[in-house]
C-alpha cells in the first residue's frame, strides 16, 4: 500500500507527485459513465486509466453464468430518443446486437377484467406528434373513453411544460396528474405503465420534472422517439466484452478488481490515486462511482454541500427468471394490468437455452419484495404467470432464481433534482460522472452515457483539449 507521502508499506518510496509526459486521466469506476468517460478522453489524445472494483465492466448493467445459462442481472431496454446510448453502441461496435423495434408496440394484457384477459396495445403510426399516438389511444381497450379523452388533454399540458423550470422539480408528478383530471384507473393503466419503468417510481412519488422530461422526450418529440431497443445479446457482450476489446484500442489502459482507496492533491497541482500497493499519479480524476462511494472519496471542500450525495435516495429493482420446459410466450415481451407482474421479457436465444424458454420478469418499485425469500416469490409469481400466459399452465418449471438490485437506481423523489451534482467539483482537476449527477434524465443508461461524456468534456476544458471529437449531443457540463 502506498501512502499519502509516497512511502509505500516495507520503506520504498514512490514519487507521485512528478508528472508524466502527457496528459493523463485517471477514471474510476467502469460502469456505462466511466467506460465513456474513458473512450471520449482517449479519442480526444488523453492518455486514460481506468479502474474498476469488479472483475468486470458495465456496472447495474452485466451477465453471469448460471449452469449452461448467460443471464444478466436484470432486463435493460433503450428508446430510440436515447442518442447517447445509441452512440455509445456505435462507438463499441454493439448497435446491430441490440437493435430498436421497427414501430413502438407494446402488448399489454389486463388480468382484472370480469370477463378475463383482455390485450390491448400501445403502439404508433407514421404520422406526426402527436398524432402518431391517436388511433393506439382511440382503441386503447383499458381505459373509459372518456379517460381517453382526459389522457389526450393531459398529454397536451405536459407537452407544454418548460423542462428548465426548476419549480417542476419540486411537485410529484401523481398530484399534477389528478389536478389534470386523471383517474386512478388512467394513472394505472397507462402513465405508470411507461413511468414506473423509466422512473422507478409510481406517479405519487415521482418529481414532475423528471417524469415531464421522460414522457415529452419519449413521447411527445418525434414519432419513432420511444421505439424500444434491448439486447439480443447478453449485456456482458456488451458492456464488458465489446466495451474492453474498444477501450484497448483506443489505448485505454483498464484494471479490473482494482478499488480505489483515496484520493489527494499532489505537490505538481495533480492528483495522486491510491490503489492497493500503488499511487498513480493524474493530471485530472473522473469519479465515475455511485454516489455515496464518492462521497467517500471526495476531498474536503471538493463540493459546496457534499451531504446532498447522501440525501440522493435509491430505490430497488426485482429480477425474477424463470425457464420452462417449452415455450409459453410467443412476443418478445409483454406488459400487463391486474397483476403484480410487471414487464416479461423472453430472454431464450441470449442465455443460450437450447430447449424451453427463459423469461425474465422486472420488477420496479420493489421496495416491499426486495428481500423476500425466493420460496415466497416463487408461490406469489408462478400462479400469475399461468393466469398472464396459458401456455404455462403445466409447463416444468426447469429453473427459478432471483436476482436484487437493492440500490438499482437513485430515487427521482420531488427535489432529487437540487441534490444531483453537474461533472465539475470546486477541486481542480476533478470531476464527477454517474446516472445520479445533473444529467436531466432519470437514472437510465442514457443518463450514464451522457455523464460520462459530460465529464469528459469538462476534463477536457481544463486540459485545453479540443472538444471536438466529442458526440453531437455533448453539452457543457454544468
């Protein structure tokens, strides 16, 4: 171990605070946000190291073996309107392993029907905002046709709300909705269909701006802005494979199982970067970490209220998985009402499953099953999946688990948006990235992307690099 004056542990002494030739970044943490950071440093000639704890990249976002089986950790998806992520694809040569849907068309089944299961479905014509929704909606066989009328008139109002008023932060959105004559049914069946999955939070819980920016961005913008686009891949293929394979070549250096100790100030005005057993120095560190493991690493004074990374709530995601001894769902995925099952995922052809079928069911909001046992979770979701999918009504389940992601995401709770740092820290030379820093968007891999690029252009500032080679939707970071 190297310590703060350079000594390292047996008496050898190592000089950290002379400068290297070149610029050098040292990024830590490779999860989305760092590993763009990274590749938007070195593409601009920066020479990067980054570090990450895990024996692996990609963060929340991430495969492991089960038997014969690749699962990921949980069921990801993007929209189109997701520019960053869409190029990150691009730049790791992953976009064709994990294309978006021609149209948007989500199936959703509603179990609470007197007359049983009844689909209906969200989906768009090729016709302009926000016609491109009006037919999906005329039809749309779970709602009143007065609530559907109640939803147009609503979606209009939310298209005309100013993004940057930062008082949208401090209401939630359930309220906004109610005073603009939405029902619980209305809420239910449709504003929390798109928004627990993007949000992570039901209406009632979540600030308006931030569901504002999600369903004007997403449905309010361009017509194809939500179409829908996961991994047909396993996301290790991805973020972890494909991400080291691009990092190498642009002459990244990654260390895996590598923690981060501590950080300080050298004497050369730079940062000296504690690892295990080594001090690295860095013109510039980029703290791609989730929140409160950077508040442990921050220097003092680094922020003006460095408390407020610890007032930045999380909130849970549930994975169950279950694989079956045939086939029981013929769409890639669904969605459904009038059961606790929220969105099912087909994930057969990714884990490499020869025969059966895998599904993979996510669970947002979890907050009250995050813990409990699989024996529990297993009675509770079995008999509702054969009511969602007849077909698994005597089908062998061959395999059931369950994967948690306790702190999956940060809470967007009305006035999360005032806690959530921009890329620059009062330290010179040291900046922030992560899906919880000022990005505008929720905690989404478009929101790590754009960190990370955002950092990366601030570093690249106070280097007096060019920001050029930067992707056409940088902004300056605040």
């Amino acid at each position: 171990m190297t310590h703060a004056d350079g000594t390292r542990d047996g008496g050898e002494v190592t000089d950290v605070s002379a400068p290297r030739p070149g610029a050098h970044t040292v990024v830590v943490g490779g999860g989305l946000a760092g590993v763009t950071s990274a590749l938007a440093l070195a593409d601009a000639g920066v020479r990067v190291t980054l570090l990450e704890g895990r024996p692996r990249l990609g963060g929340l976002a991430f495969s492991f073996r089960r038997g014969d089986l690749t699962v990921d950790n949980g069921q990801h998806v993007y929209l189109r309107c997701c520019t960053a992520y869409r190029w990150f694809l691009d730049r790791i040569g992953g976009a064709g392993l994990a294309p978006v849907q021609d149209r948007l068309d989500v199936p959703v089944l509603d179990l609470a029907r007197p007359e049983g299961r009844r689909l209906g479905r969200l989906r768009r014509d090729p016709l302009p905002v926000p016609l491109h929704l009006g037919r999906s909606l005329a039809t749309y066989p779970h709602l009143s046709l007065a609530e559907r009328a109640g939803v147009g008139r609503a979606a209009l109002a939310l298209k005309g709300l100013d993004l940057a008023d930062p008082s949208l932060d401090d209401r939630d959105f359930g309220s906004w909705l109610a005073e603009h004559g939405q029902s619980p049914r209305a809420v239910e069946a449709l504003w929390d269909l798109v928004g627990v999955a993007t949000l992570n939070a039901v209406a009632g819980d979540a600030s308006l701006g931030l569901a504002a920016m999600v369903f004007k961005t997403g449905l309010l913008s361009d017509p194809g802005a939500a179409d829908i686009g996961w991994a047909r891949v396993p996301l290790g293929e991805l973020h972890d494979r494909l991400a080291r394979k691009t990092l190498d070549s642009a002459g990244v250096r990654t260390e895996v199982r590598t923690r981060v100790t501590a950080l300080h100030r050298d004497g050369g005005g730079g940062w000296g970067v504690h690892i295990p057993g080594e001090t690295l120095h860095a013109d510039s560190v980029v703290l791609a970490v989730p929140q409160r493991e950077a508040y442990d690493l921050l220097p003092d004074g680094a922020l003006d209220a460095p408390e407020h990374l610890l007032e930045i709530g999380t909130a849970p995601i549930l994975n169950i998985h279950v694989v079956y001894d045939r086939q029981v769902l013929a769409a890639p995925f669904l969605t459904a009402l009038g059961t606790p099952v929220q969105w099912v995922f087909d994930r057969t052809e990714a884990s490499g499953l020869k025969e059966g079928q895998y599904l993979a069911l996510s669970q947002s909001t979890a907050q009250h099953e995050i813990d409990e046992p699989v024996a529990t979770l297993r009675e509770r979701y079995l008999p509702e999946l054969e009511r969602l999918l007849p077909r698994s009504r005597g089908a062998e389940v061959k395999d059931f688990f369950v994967t948690r992601e306790r702190t999956a995401t940060f809470a967007p709770a009305p006035g999360v948006g005032r806690l959530r740092p921009g890329a620059r820290t009062k330290a010179p030379g040291l900046y922030l990235a992560g899906a919880w820093t000022a990005t505008g968007w929720p905690a989404t891999m478009e929101s790590a992307v754009r960190s990370g690029v955002g950092a990366a252009g601030a570093a690249l500032g106070a280097l007096g690099r060019s920001r050029g080679l930067l992707p056409d939707f940088f902004e300056e970071a605040a």
